[in-house]
C-alpha cells in the first residue's frame, strides 16, 4: 500500500467517520433488514435497495440488458436501469407508437434498449469529454452503434448534442422522458429547476418523465451535486409535475452499516449505500406525471409492449497467420505478420476513443501457462473493420526475456469492456522457442 492510499483509507475511512462523526450524525430515512422489505410489488419512487431483486418482474431488466444479477456483485447503477424499465412497464408506457426522449444520456444501456421497443428515441448529452468510460465522448454522435452492448433498429435512435436547460423541441412532442443520475450535476438549484420544467413542457399531458438521481441519506451529509428530499420535491411540484405515487425512503441496515466508503471501495459490493466522507447517500427513483385531461387530445400514449427479445452481438475473430518466425534470440525484438477477419455481426471501431474501440493485445505464455509479458501488448487497426471484412497487420513485439517453449497468445478486446475470448472468439497461439 503505498503512502497515498493509507492516507485516503485513513481519512475517508469508515473507522475514521465511526470515530469522530457517527456519534453526531443519523440516517434520515427508515433503516430496516432486508428481509423485512415486502418483494411482491415493487413501489415507483423508492431508494435503491438489493431486495428489489427478487422480485421476479423487476429482475427481468438484467436480461434485458445483459447485466450480471448475482447479488454478490449487485450494483445501485445497474439497479437504476432495471428500475426505470420495471416502473415503465408497470405504468404501461412501452407502447410501440410512444417516443422518448433521453437527457444526460452518454452512451447508457437504456437508450438502445428503449429503440427495440418504442418507435423513436432521441438521446441527448452534452457529448463534451470523457466522463466516466468515455460517457461523454463525441464520436456517440456519429456512430451510436459503436457503444451499442446489443443489436437495435438503428433507424429508431437519433443521438443529439443539447443543453437539458434549453431543449430543441416543440411543447407536448414525447410520450417520455427518462434520465439517469444526471439531473443533480446540472448547476445550480435554478439550472436543475430550469431543466426539469424543460423536460414538462416536452411531454404531452399525461407524459412520465422516469428519472434517477442520488439522495442524502444522513443529517450530517451535504454535496451540492446530491439531493435532499425536501429540496428534490421543491423542484418537482416547481416544475410542474406531480409524483407518480407515495415515496417509499426505506433502506437495508445490512449495507448501511457501514456504507461503500468512497474513493478506497470503489470496487466493494454488493453496491448499494455509499458514503463520501460525510455525505451518505443512494440512489433514488421517481416518476414524473405532467398533469393533463385523461381523455384530452393530444395525450401521451400507454399501451401493451411488444416482445422483443435482446439479441447480443456476435464478437468473434479468425486468424491466418502469414509469417511467424519458429525461433526468436533472447534480448531482440521480432514481428509476426496476420491476416484478421471480422466473423462476427459487429463493427470493429479503431478510432480513439478510450472506451469500446477494438484493438488486438499480445502476451506471452510459458509451456506452464504462466504470462510472461503481464498486461498484453495493444496494437490498434488502420482502420474500422466491418463484419465480412479482413485486415493484413504486422505485429512488431519486444523482445522475450526467458528461453525456451514459448506461446505467444493473441487476441481482441473491446476496451473497458470485454476480450473477444470471454464472447467465444477463438485465441489464436503461436508456438516460438526463445533462445
């Protein structure tokens, strides 16, 4: 551990907030076991909780979005997503005629997912930088299909750079408006007001606008970015809108005690409350309804869904090798020289974006399969490959410090995201003795 990481676990350690702030703070919201949380029906404007997962309909969403569901590595992003859907669902607002519009959307699974199922979506961001896994990156705009996690009606998603304060469309155009945990990073109190009554003046009468957000949980918490709830129910009646339904502010005394202590446990789950040195919080959904004559002209439209069931892509690479040397001198660089071929159904991008571009990566193996290069060795394509299509590469590599039997193991990746192998993609192995 080195001298900075014992000074962040130090200070924003839970020992350190149990210690010297617990004795003055508490929960101020309702903190019961898991267990006690009734699963039948799951309510629409509630706090995350990991018991939403055993509810069957509810669960649905991490099929729909090809996301884990072990409730060992449950995560309150993931629970965000199949919230949204599940409370659109029971609000009955997939109809195939509906259009949706998106706000703060980056490249989120739920804006490909609602393409499959409505007859419009329009996704909008800002797209200005690389926020959290290249959310924010520009070339969404040019190429959605590039961050796509499955296969969608390309000609149903249009992707916009707006402003969520000063929206480009007509009063009363969407039958929905969603957003993920994006509303509290828009400014001020009067930005998030301003784009909250944007997002009312869009919808039609009767329209939901289904959004996530995080909540203070705590009386000693504060963050100008989070919510507290009077201050989120200011908004909203401000904005026009009224609730869905009553709120349920109920969280599980097994992860609140202790919360994710943030930044050291980034990476603990289960995931579900988090505290940032003094602010406690999780997240939070709510559905929105722009009041307006059940029968009135011009309402928002509620129907049956349509079944359309989540087609993954296909990764899959072949390999011809052209020139491979059978024997490398210890200490000298060499090169091997391939022909790669698309075989599957997806584009892949190479331009550089950090995130979801493919490139190929080269590690050594000893006859016992130990890795001997470590992290692999990247090289990046001339060029998008298109499915059908092949590209000639040579690979210049470093030189191989141990002798012997060697492998040199080569495949794709999709960065940030997955190797081609771990998709049923075929290694390719090159056998090459050192020394």
């Amino acid at each position: 551990m080195t001298l900075r990481d014992f000074a962040v676990k130090l200070i924003w350690g839970n020992r350190v907030y149990s210690l010297f702030m617990a004795p003055f703070d508490r929960y101020t919201v309702d903190v019961k076991p898991s267990s006690s949380f009734p699963t039948d029906t799951i309510a629409l404007n509630k706090l995350c909780r990991l018991a939403d997962s055993r509810n069957a309909a509810w669960a649905k969403g991490f099929s729909d979005l090809l996301f884990p569901s072990a409730e060992n590595i449950f995560h309150r992003k993931i629970w965000e997503f199949n919230q949204i859907i599940h409370g659109l669902r029971r609000l009955r607002r997939l109809s195939p005629d509906a259009v949706a519009l998106g706000i703060g959307c980056g490249h989120e699974e739920l804006m490909y997912f609602l393409a499959t199922r409505l007859k419009m979506v329009y996704a909008t961001d800002l797209y200005q930088g690389g926020y959290l896994g290249d959310e924010g990156a520009d070339d969404v705009l040019l190429h959605p299909d590039k961050y796509a996690p499955f296969r969608y009606p390309e000609d149903r998603l249009r992707v916009l750079r707006m402003d969520a304060r000063e929206l480009s469309f007509e009063d009363g155009t969407f039958d929905i408006v969603f957003s993920l945990s994006a509303l509290e990073h828009f400014g001020r109190k009067a930005d998030k007001r301003r784009a909250l009554k944007e997002m009312n003046r869009v919808l039609k009468p009767g329209g939901v606008a289904a959004l996530t957000t995080e909540l203070i949980l705590n009386r000693l918490g504060w963050r100008r970015d989070y919510f507290k709830i009077r201050d989120l129910t200011e908004l909203i009646g401000e904005a026009g809108f009224a609730l869905s339904g009553p709120l349920d502010l109920g969280i599980e005394e097994e992860f609140a005690s202790p919360p994710v202590a943030f930044p050291h446990e980034v990476f603990r789950t289960p995931h579900v409350i988090v505290r940032l040195f003094h602010a406690i919080f999780t997240s939070l959904s709510v559905f929105l309804v722009k009041p307006g004559d059940p029968a009135g002209k011009g309402r928002a439209l509620i129907g049956e869904e349509a079944d359309a069931p989540t087609k993954p892509y296909l990764y899959k690479a072949g390999w011809d090798v052209v020139r491979a040397p059978a024997r490398v001198d210890p200490g000298s660089e060499f090169s091997v020289s391939l022909k790669i071929r698309n075989e599957g159904d997806a584009i892949w991008y190479h331009n550089s974006s950090r995130s979801h571009r493919v490139r190929i990566g080269v590690w050594a193996t000893a006859e016992d399969g130990a890795n001997l290069t470590g992290e692999p060795i990247r090289f990046s394509f001339p060029r998008n490959v298109k499915p059908g299509d092949e590209v000639m590469m040579d690979l210049n590599l470093p030189s191989l410090a141990k002798e012997g039997s060697l492998r040199l193991q080569i495949d794709l990746v999709k960065e940030y995201y997955f190797w081609f192998r771990d998709k049923g993609s075929p290694l390719l192995a090159i056998p090459i003795v050192s020394g």
